[in-house]
C-alpha cells in the first residue's frame, strides 16, 4: 500500500495533461511487469487505480479494456473467480475484440474468459481502413466481432438516405472475428456514386440473456467516404445550330433577287446592242437577245425554286449531323471506357455509433 | 498620252489595294471556248460586216483570294455579208486580269495582241483594257450573272491614228461545278479611228462566246 501511495504520489508529481495517458502506460507497463512476475498482490492496486473513477490521468479505451483484462487475469489466479469474470465482461463490454493470448495465460484463465463471453453480449466493428478499390479485381473488408455466437446483419446506407442493402446476412457460430467483403458494387449492379456512407451492423445473441447478462441485441456502425476515381470525360458537341446547316428550302427573297439578276443580265445584254454599240453600224441583236433570252430563263427558273427543297443542302446538313452523331458516339464510347476504369478510393470518416 | 496616264494610274491603283494574302491555291481553270464573231466596219464608204466562228483556249489561275490571270489564244475566219469583200483571218492572244473586291464585283484589265489579215494584207492590233466587273451570284452559287464595262485607252492598230472612243462591255452568264465550269458572254468593242488620211473609221467587234471549262487539281 505504501508503495502504491508512493507511486501515485510520484505520477502526480509528473507536469501537464501531455504525460497523462504516457503516466497510465507507464503504470500499467509496471503493473504488467509486476504480473509477469507474479507479483499480484502488488500488480492488483495498480489495475485497480486506473480503473478507478479517482485516476486523475487520461485513460484510452484500449487501456481500460487491458486493465480489466489483467485485473481480471491476476483475481481468477487469486482464486476470485465471480471478480474475474466481472472484469472479463467489463472489457468485453468495451471491446468485442478483447481477447486473453492462449500463449501467455492459463487454461483456467481461458475458460474463464470463454466462460465471460457467454454471458456478456457485444459486438465490436474495426474502423475502415482507407484504400484503393479497383470494383474488377478487388474488395474492402469490414473485420466484425461478436462475443458469442449471433445473427448478423451487416448493411451499407448512403448517408442521409434511408435506403440500405445488406452485404452479410447470417450466423456467427461461437463469436470471434469474422470478415465481411464489399466490392463497392450497388445492388443494381452500379458503382458507388460518391458520397458518404455507414457500414451499419446489427446482432442478436443466440445464447439468450444468461444470468449476468442483460443485453441480447447490438448495433454499430462506421462511416466512410467513396470517392469515384476516373479520367476527366469529354463534353460531347453541341446540337448544331440554324447558323451551322444551310437553309434546306429555297426562300422567296433570294428568288426574287434572282428573279432579277437574270433579267439584268438580259437587259445588259440589249443595252450593249442597242445604246452602247455604234448607231451607224448596228448592234449584234441576235447575240443578245441569245444571252438575254438564258438569263431569262435563268431568274425565271430559280425564282421557280422558291420553296422548294434544296437537296443539296439537305444532304449536306445530313452529313453534317451524321458527322456530329459520330463524334459524340465516338466521345460516348471514350467516357465508357474512362468510366469502366474507374477506382473507388475509400477512406474513414468520422462518426462511429454504437 | 491621257491614256497612257490612266493606265499607268491604274496600275497603280492596282498595286495600293493589292491582293489579300493566299489562303489556298486554287485549282487551274483550263477552258475551250467556241465563239461566234462579229465585226462591222464603216471606214467612210458603206458599212462591211464579216461574222464566222473562232475557237480558242484559255488557260486561267487564281492567285489567292482575289488575284485571276488568265492567258487565251483565239482564232477566227469571217466572211463577208458583200460579195466582193474578202475573208478576214483574225488571230488574237490576250493576257487578262481580275481582281475581286468582294465575290460579287472587281476590277479587270488586260492586254490584247490581235491580228487582222485578209489575202491583201495584214493589220496589227496591240489594245489595253481596264474595267470593272459585276458577278452576282444567283441562289446556290452555281450561277453568276456576268456584268462588265470598261475603257480600251491602248488601242494601237497598224495605219490608224488611237482609237479616240474606244470601250468595251458584256453581259452573261457562268455556271459553276466543282470541277468544270460553263460561260456564255456576249461581248462588245467598239472604236473610233481616224486614218492617216484623216478619214474617220469606226470599227466594232461583237462576239457570243461559250466557254467551258475543267478545273486541273
């Protein structure tokens, strides 16, 4: 006792919050040491401080659930079974992962444990590890544990969504680790669009509520982002405009113009024959009523077109979408390609329910 | 002189607008032409007309965007309307230019080396022309309608004093493929000579011409 006084007094002494979780490692590596030599009788005091409500120190999970289970080791070998098992089941309680290494505690030690996993009921879930998921060749993992056997259901929702599927629906005979894979796949056989997500995980013990146990149904969940890895896709081309096609049809205005550029043209032609040519000499009038007469003919018969199909534009402007249609067929196929190659980079989030 | 001067100013004026810097080359335009030929006469006497038929060849090239040269041979046999006239063998070769201002009108001019002979002789021509010409194209831009008018002020002929009127005009039409292209001009001179005996004399040259043309790629 006296030396535990003085050992509280001396990690008292030690200065600032920054030492505290390095003052309950230092404590519980003592009485860790203190253990390995059997020393319980002293080991026990040091346990039992960190787990105290009075320990002045900052405490992790994990250092809580190793002093339940060393407290609960050093009692059973003082033959204080019923104080064992209570602090067995106060780090399973805690951790669903915690286990006694069959390498460095007794069988009895074993048993005992096994015996608090049966009648504690909890499940734990590792936090998702980030990676780089290729859908066509690989898969993420969710690593599960339950203290005894259960039925599980391990379901992913798109965060904000009600919606859910199920990835792993079944038993977990006797508890322990299981791992469950995901291929960033949707039901409807999609990927996984960007966004955040919960790897949600409900149990039911089948052992029933034993004595000592008052919990028969447990959940957790862990969240995590997807991120969609891909080249950058190209922009198809735009509709084409009424200023990228030709007018199909001919239109009256033009036809009207030309209307009158063939009768110019049989005008200028009369003109030089009669006033510019020499009054005494005469004029060439049969030329020019022959180069008249086609341009005539000419105005008349494009003024004739109006509104009329032109089929030389439409087959141009047919071309024209025809080409365009290509491209973005073309474009379409090259973003299915990127598309297809495309890696969900998974990375955890914060948030964590239990 | 004046004449002299205007064409030098021309020239010029040429030269000061320029052509636009080639985008492309065009295609050689190499053309048959088949023309009937006109020419009335009036030297005093009694009016002399001679028509027949001429063929000729012509070879033109697009410089740029603006710039057409063209270089044509003609040949011609006229008979006379009289009897007692004689046939006239006309041979000419011309080199011409046009520079479009925009598609629809331009400038042109040219140079024209012509002969005139019959069995009793031979006359000389040597005629410089400027003018400006309209092109405007009709919907679809395969025809053109083909406007022109212009001064001859060279018009040196062999015995004759320069022609103190002397123009020239057409009107037509051009119809236009990718590779080919189709013309169909008629076209005007007309001059007012004096002879070396003073005697005025006025001559005039019509023509129908059909041209038809490939383009050589």
């Amino acid at each position: 006792m006296r030396r535990l006084v003085v050992a509280a007094l001396l990690l008292a002494a030690l200065p600032g919050r920054a030492h505290g979780q390095d003052s309950t490692a230092l404590v519980l590596q003592q009485a860790r040491d203190l253990y390995e030599r059997v020393e319980l009788e002293r080991a026990l005091p040091l346990y039992r401080g960190v787990l105290s409500s009075s320990w002045r120190f900052e405490v992790t999970q994990a250092q809580r659930v190793e002093a339940n289970l060393y407290l609960g080791a050093a009692l059973l070998l003082l033959d204080a079974r019923d104080s064992a098992l209570v602090h067995f089941r106060a780090a399973l309680e805690r951790d669903a992962f915690a286990d006694l290494d069959p390498s460095r505690f007794t069988p009895a030690q074993l048993e005992a444990f096994q015996a608090a996993r049966q009648s504690v009921f909890a499940i734990g879930l590792r936090p998702v590890n980030a990676v780089r998921l290729d859908p066509r060749a690989g898969k993420m993992t969710f690593v599960i544990a339950t203290t005894h056997a259960a039925a599980v259901r391990g379901e992913i929702r798109l965060a904000g969504q009600e919606t859910s599927f199920p990835v792993f629906v079944g038993e977990i005979q006797g508890g322990g680790l299981r791992e469950i894979e995901w291929d960033g796949v949707l039901p409807s056989g999609q990927l996984a669009p960007s966004g955040r997500y919960a790897f949600v995980l409900l149990a039911r013990s089948r052992v029933g509520a034993p004595g000592g146990s008052t919990r028969v149904t447990d959940s957790t969940a862990a969240y995590f982002d997807v991120k969609q890895e891909y080249a950058a896709l190209e922009d198809t081309l735009a509709d084409l405009s009424s200023a990228d096609l030709l007018p199909e049809t001919y239109r009256a205005s033009p036809a009207a113009g030309d209307l009158l550029k063939g009768l110019s043209v049989a005008v200028g032609a009369l003109l030089l024959a009669t006033v510019a040519s020499d009054q005494d000499l005469g004029g060439a009038k049969g030329m020019a009523t022959a180069v008249g007469a086609l341009g005539v003919a000419v105005g008349v018969a494009s003024f004739a077109t109006r509104g009329r199909a032109r089929p030389e534009n439409v087959a141009a402007n047919e071309q024209r979408r025809a080409g365009r249609s290509a491209a973005n067929a073309e474009i379409r196929r090259r973003n299915a390609e990127r598309l297809a190659q495309t890696v969900l980079l998974i990375s955890p989030a914060a948030g964590r329910s239990n | 002189m004046i004449a002299r001067r205007a064409v030098v100013l021309a020239a010029l004026f040429l030269l000061l607008i320029g052509p636009r810097p080639a985008r492309s080359q065009s295609p050689w335009l190499v053309s048959g032409r088949l023309a009937l030929v006109e020419e009335r006469v009036d030297a005093g006497f009694d009016l002399e007309r001679f028509s027949g038929v001429g063929l000729g060849l012509e070879v033109e090239r697009r410089l740029g965007s603006r710039f057409t040269i063209g270089l044509g041979g003609q040949g011609a046999t006229l008979q006379p309307d009289a009897s007692g006239d004689l046939d006239r063998r006309i041979g000419e070769a011309a080199l011409n230019a046009l520079m479009s201002m925009t598609p629809a009108w331009g400038f042109y001019g040219g140079l024209t080396v012509r002969a005139i002979a019959n069995d009793a002789g031979r006359q000389r021509w040597l005629l410089g022309r400027i003018g400006a010409e309209v092109r405007p194209a009709f919907t679809g831009d395969r025809f053109r309608a083909i406007g022109r008018l212009g001064v001859i002020p060279i018009s040196s002929v062999d015995g004759l004093s320069p022609s103190s009127l002397a123009f020239d005009g057409a009107a037509g039409l051009e119809y236009q493929q990718d590779r080919w292209a189709l013309k169909l001009v008629y076209g005007l001179e007309r001059f007012a000579f004096t002879s070396s005996t003073g005697a005025r004399r006025d001559e005039q040259f019509s023509t129908l011409t059909f041209r038809g043309g490939i383009r050589l790629r």
